[in-house]
C-alpha cells in the first residue's frame, strides 16, 4: 500500500507543478506492476479486519482515478 501512496502523492504534486509538463511511468524491472497485494487482503478480510481492505481499495481507486482524469500528458 506505500507504493500507492508514494505513487499517489507525487502525481498530484506533478500535476499542480507548472515546471512539470508531462509524467513518464515506467518499472526498472520486467513488468511495471504485477498487481496489488492481494493475498493480504483476502487474507484480513477473511479474518474480519475489514478496515485494512476497504482502505487498501480506497487507496487504489483514488489512483486509478487520478490517472484517468490527469490533467498532463502521460
């Protein structure tokens, strides 16, 4: 979940940056995201510690829709 909120908040802090003009995600390794973690999830929603899941989908949806709706070219 940091790396969504890493990820998160400097998108938003390049967004508002006059300087910045365009954003260029790219991964150093084979592939850029191999997707959440999803095994923790399941794992503590199954277990009924809820709030970890739905901030966890928070989290993910407030990116997924700040890339969808950017304001620069990326």
């Amino acid at each position: 979940m940091a790396k969504i909120c890493q990820i998160t908040s400097n998108l938003e802090l390049y967004e508002n940056d006059p300087l910045v003009q365009l954003v260029i995600l790219k991964s150093n390794g084979k592939a850029f995201c191999a997707g959440g973690d999803v095994v923790s999830v399941i794992t503590c929603s199954l277990v009924g510690h809820w709030t970890y899941a739905a901030s966890f989908f928070k989290k993910l949806l407030t990116l997924d829709h700040l890339v969808a709706t950017y304001k620069k070219p990326t």
